[in-house]
C-alpha cells in the first residue's frame, strides 16, 4: 500500500503535504511545532489535520505490519499462493486481513481438527461434492475406528464429525465472512432485555428502563446508546444481542453449496451449512459488528470529550480581580481561600453556613471582614454538594452589605483528584484537602488553563461515557487536546508550573522539573537561550520549546513573543527595514505594522523567509504574546440566585453551555440544575451534531420548556 497515496486521499490533502507531515514526525517533530513553525514545509496544516494525518499513519502501518506478519506465516506453513498475496496486500483494514488469515491461524483444537485427525476428511468431501450414491450410513461406516483416542464408532458419529469438518471450511472463507457482516450490518438489530428481577433491583434510579425491552437497527444506532447498552451489559442489568436474518443468510448459504439434488448429500449438507452459520459465522461476526459499534461509539465519544475539553481549557482567565474561593460543604463546613491577582493564598478559613450548624449570621459576618480586609471582588463558588445553600447564603450577603462583590459558580469537577493528589500536597503542604480544592476554585477561575493542567483530563467531566472507553486511547487523545492549547496560548517560562510545562512542545515530565529546578536554585530565567543550561534539555527538545515559551523583561524583547529563535536573525532584519525598535515591542507591540508591508511575498523573498512565517512574525510583533483565548466569551457573573421553583414556562435566560454530548447541551442558568437543551432544540436547521452550534464556555440564550421539580430535569430551547 502506498501510505503516502492513501491518506493523501482520505484527507483531501496533495501527496506532497502528507509525505513532508510524516517526514517531520518521523524526526521527532511535535505537532503543535510542526503546525505552528513548518506551515511553508507541510503548506499550512494546522494541527487537528496533523493529529488525524498521524493517528492515521499509525492505523496504516499497524496494517502494514499486521499484512507482513499474515503473509510470513503462511509462506511458513507452505501454503501461500499468488493469489492470496495479492488479496492480503490489498486488504485495507485489520479485519479484512484477518478474514483472510484465519484459515491459517494457529487454532485451539476444534472438533474439525478432532475430525481431520479420525480420518473424516474424505467422507467430508464426498459430503461436500454430493458425490454419495447409496446412503450415508453405507458409506460411513468403512470409517469406523477402536483406536485409543480416535475412535469413530458408529456411522452417525462419522458423518457428524465431517459436517464439522465442512462447517469449518465453510466459516473460514474471508469472501463469504465478509458478504455476512454485510448483510448483518444492513438488515440486523440491536436488541436488549432485562436480564431478571435482580436487575431491576439493581437499577433502583432506573437509569437503564427506557432499554429493557428495546430494539434499534444495527446502521443506524447513534453511538451513545450503543455506550448506554454497553455499561448496562457491563452493570449486569441489560442482556445486549445483536439479531439478524438468519433464514435469508443460511437459505443463501446453502444455495452455494447445495447444488444437486443428491437424497443422500442434501440433508447433511445442509445442517453443515446451518451449523456453520449458527455455531461458528454469526457468534463471531456479532462480536465484530458489537465491537465495531462500540469501537466507532468511543470514538465519538472521545471527540466529543475532546472538543469539550478544548472549549473549558480556553475559557478566558478572568485577570485582575482579588477571588475568594469558596468549597461548599455540608457537615465539615464550607472550606474558602482568598487568593490575590497572581494566584498567592492571602487566607483561608472554614464557615458553617449550611446545615446542620446553618451558622448564618455567623458567617455572613466573616465574609465582610474577608472582602473588606483583603478587597475580594469575585466569589468563585464550586457547583457541588451544597452549592445551593452556598449560594442563597452568598447572594443573601451581597444584597444586604451592599459591597461591590460578584460571584460565579464554577465547575469543580476534577477538584477533589486535584486536593487529594501528590502534587496539591507539594504546593500547599501545610493545607487540608477542603483548603486545597477552595484555592483550586479560586484559581480555576483566574487562569483555567494554567489549574487545569493539573488535573488528569479525564477527572475533569466534560464528557459522557469516558469510563466506558477505551482508557488508553481517551488519555492519548486529551492529551494531544491539552497540548495544542497549552502550547496554542504559550507559557510563561518564570511563572509556569511543572504541570503546565509538561505539555509545552518537546518537554516532558522530567524536563518540566528539571526547568523548575534550575529555576528555583538560578532565579528567573533572562532569555530563551538559557534554557541549554537546563540539564537534559538538548538541541531537538530547545527547538521544539523555545517558541512556545514567553519570557518578559528578559534582555532579548523577541523572547516575550511567539517568533521563533529560529527567526529571530530574520525577524530583526525585518524591523530594520521598517524602522523600528525591540524597545517598541516591549512597551506593547508594534501595532499597524502588517500595513507597512505591502508585498509579503517580496519581503519573504528578502529575508529567506515562507510569506506564511512572515505573516506569523508580524502579528507577533504588532501584540505580543497574544493570548488567542480573549476571542472567548467571557463567563457570566451574577449577583442574586435563581431556583427551580423560580422557573416558569417560557421565561428566558441567559446561560453558559458546561457540557455537551451526541444528543444536546447541558446550560446552567444558575439554578444549581444544568438545564439540557435537546439537538431538535438548538436551531431551526438540522444539524449532526450539537458541536455545529455551541461549545463549552459559550453564553447563550435560552428559553425554558419545562421544569420537573422531582427528577431534577429542566428543558430548555434555544430556538
């Protein structure tokens, strides 16, 4: 296969941009690096092609090797012919060389191999050619055998033990296999049942009742239910088979090999294609088709996951204010933390606002000396248990001390990993678990990117489904997410953490220390060029880095942009050129400067550089450091509180989007309870997919359907 060609192809790419793509990632090359820095090499890929350019140049060669292997084999076991070669080089899946390699595969001992080793071969074959011309017991019986471990010892037995032989063949031949999983997948069903009365117990909450009795055709069941089915299979609540037309399969089968109308052929042969079909074809297809389904479901659902994730980490940072972080908490009380404009803990302190103390006036008195003494103006309050009363408590406070103060509730998913992990135990050693996820609160809202990366990706619940994917792939996947936006943002290389660093290009975990290191034992680095001194930090990895990595005050003004050491030589010719000065980007960028160029391609020409990376160090050098998430909505902060008894029909909000999934948008508009804005709900077109219209992060408009006080549902609409 000509990888090259192929997915060149599927990506609607020229063959030249996918052969210099794979040759940058074969030297070791980043993605964010290669999208950011070799747009003139790859002709401007950006970084989502990159990842699909490289998740599939693995797939390829994975199939690659997997064809080698199957061809290697057979040719050991002398039995590879020409044809077969051919048909296994041009397989372009893992399952079509499988098909094509199963009759080779070492097996367990199957009663075909039993069979074989009975001396049933020729009886199976005279079966299979309808060749018999008395009865088969007649012919069966020369076949009889007392031998110790091979014994055949009556006809029955014989003829039996060649339908297994024939079945066999039957079930090995990758043509028929693959016309089967057809049909299967075009005309079959998916259908699911209560597995007992246990079950339903089991499912006290009933989440799985809308599956109990249920059926849906194999092509077209979306991938969320297929994920549903799943864990309800997995929980033992749900049986899950998949249903096909077994008659119209098998009645074809037979047509191909029932083709006399031999009395004493027919009947066996017959209920050796059936046995086939049913014992040995359908199981393993229902197997492929289930895996299949829930292969292309997770990874779906890991899109999904991914694009949410993508949205959260480029929340913009709310700069600037003073936060009072506020865990709420039931029993233990209400954990908050004051943290100023760079992220420093000023104080913290625990209040009983909520049941069961409801030590009110208490800590209403406490919240005033906070704001007053340490001039908080944002109250970031996590959206868990006792959220509710936090916030009527909050607003309660607001209204009547009439301070300048707003609040926002955040989402605190991942907060509870975060405090209890080894690295909040590094950062804030003499601080309990509550104090911890209060500070976390708090700092989630001033620099969501920068505290984020510190929680597993998949802890931080803007998913559906995540547990019931394939484990490895979803951390690749968030991974690669968390990387380009960290890297598509930049890092401040004085101030970033290790857990920040860590995703920088070309930096891994140990590097990232080995940086914050060198850091604390030198102080603050003065240039981009001091980064060789960091131990293991090599060419390749300060290649990769360097751009991604932003410097202030440092002696080289180029090092507090995006441009590349690469080009700095370039870069300053450049300002040469147009009269201007370092002094001038350090004191806020050069701005119009683009306008003064008015032949790009001449003065890419002039410099050696691609118009592409011209184009990219002049919006560098008009605003430095750009921070690509200002393009963002920014969040809604409130003053009073909502409930869900407040909610009437038709009354109208405005919300921001904290989840998404296959069938709809999940809105808090500040009742404690996301309201979910169904797909059918969003717009007056038809959309796939709710990622056509909303991210998470976006503030929209919503007005509400219903509300459902008992279950905790509320149904909103956008139209």
């Amino acid at each position: 296969m000509d990888i090259i060609k192929k997915i060149s192809q599927e990506l609607n790419i020229r063959p030249a941009q996918a052969e210099a793509a794979v040759g940058l990632i074969d030297e070791g090359n980043t993605i964010p690096f290669i999208a950011r820095y070799r747009k003139e090499v790859t002709g401007s890929l950006n970084d989502e092609q990159l990842r699909a350019l490289d998740e599939r140049l693995k797939y390829l060669r994975n199939l690659e090797e997997k064809k080698a292997q199957a061809i290697s084999s057979i040719e050991e076991q002398g039995k590879l012919t020409d044809e077969l070669r051919a048909q296994i080089e041009a397989a372009e899946t893992l399952v079509a060389v499988e098909d094509l390699y199963r009759p080779y595969r070492p097996k367990r001992r199957t009663r075909a191999m039993a069979a074989r080793e009975k001396g049933l071969a020729p009886l199976a074959e005279i079966i299979r050619n309808e060749a018999a011309e008395k009865p088969l017991a007649e012919i069966a019986a020369a076949y009889l055998s007392d031998k110790e471990g091979l014994e055949v010892k009556t006809p029955e037995e014989a003829i039996a033990g060649a339908c297994d032989i024939i079945a066999e063949e039957i079930a090995d031949r990758a043509d028929l296999r693959q016309v089967i999983r057809k049909t299967v997948f075009e005309h079959g069903y998916i259908e699911s049942s209560l597995k007992d009365a246990a079950a339903e117990t089991a499912d006290e909450k009933k989440v799985y009742e809308g599956y109990y009795s249920y059926e849906e055709p194999v092509k077209k069941i979306p991938g969320h239910r297929v994920l549903a089915l799943n864990r309800g299979e997995a929980e033992k609540i749900l049986t899950v088979k998949v249903t096909a037309p077994d008659e119209q399969i098998v009645n074809a089968l037979t047509c191909q090999y029932v083709k006399k109308d031999n009395k004493y052929t027919t009947p066996s042969l017959s209920a050796a294609v059936a046995d086939s079909y049913k014992r040995l074809i359908f199981p393993a297809i229902e197997r492929d088709i289930r895996s299949e389904l829930s292969e292309k479901a997770e990874d779906g659902a890991i899109r999904v996951f991914g694009e949410n994730l993508k949205q959260l980490l480029m929340v913009p940072p709310i700069a600037g204010h003073t936060v009072l972080g506020w865990d709420p908490a039931f029993r233990t009380g209400c954990k908050l933390c004051v943290v100023d404009s760079t992220g420093k803990v000023l104080y913290t302190n625990v209040i009983y606002p909520t049941p069961p103390q409801s030590r009110v006036s208490e800590a209403k008195q406490e919240l005033k000396r906070i704001v007053e003494k340490y001039g908080v103006d944002l109250i970031s309050l996590g959206n868990g248990t006792a959220s509710r009363e936090s916030e009527q408590v909050i607003c309660e406070f607001i209204k009547e001390s009439g301070l300048p103060v707003k609040y926002i509730i955040v989402n605190e998913a991942g907060a509870s990993v975060y405090s209890a992990s080894k690295l909040a135990t590094e950062e804030f050693p003499q601080f309990d678990v509550g104090q911890r996820s209060a500070a976390s609160m708090a700092r989630r809202l001033q620099d969501p990117l920068s505290e984020l990366v510190k929680i597993e990706p998949k802890a931080i619940g803007v998913g559906q489904y995540q547990h019931d994917c394939d484990q490895k792939k979803l951390d690749e996947s968030l991974h690669s997410v968390v990387e380009d936006c960290v890297n598509k943002v930049g890092v401040d290389l004085n101030t970033a953490s290790a857990s920040l660093l860590q995703y920088v290009s070309g930096i891994n975990r140990t590097l990232a220390g080995n940086i914050v290191s060198y850091r604390e034992e030198n102080g603050s680095f003065k240039s981009r060029k001091e980064l060789a001194k960091v131990p293991k930090l090599g060419p390749k990895a300060f290649e990769q880095c360097a751009g991604f990595l932003r410097l202030r005050g440092g002696k080289e003004p180029l090092d507090m942009t995006g441009v590349h050491p690469e080009s700095y030589a370039a870069a300053k010719e450049l300002m040469k050129e147009l009269s201007v000065s370092g002094e001038d980007i350090a004191k806020g960028g050069l701005k119009g400067i683009s306008a003064k160029v008015t032949d790009k391609k001449a003065m890419a020409e002039k410099l050696g550089l691609g118009t592409e990376t011209l184009t990219d160090i002049l919006t560098e050098l008009e605003k430095p450091g750009r921070d690509p998430r200002e393009d963002m909505p920014l969040p809604v902060l409130k003053s009073d509180v909502l409930s869900m008894e407040d909610l009437k029909e038709g009354m109208e909000l405005k919300g921001t989007v904290r989840n998404i999934t296959d069938f709809g948008a999940f809105v808090d508009i500040g009742v404690h309870q996301d309201g979910l804005v169904h797909i059918s709900r969003m717009t007056d077109k038809f959309i796939k997919h709710p990622l056509e219209v909303v991210h998470v992060g976006d503030v929209v408009n919503v007005k509400v359907l219903s509300v459902d006080t008992k279950k905790g549902r509320i149904a909103l609409t956008m139209k």
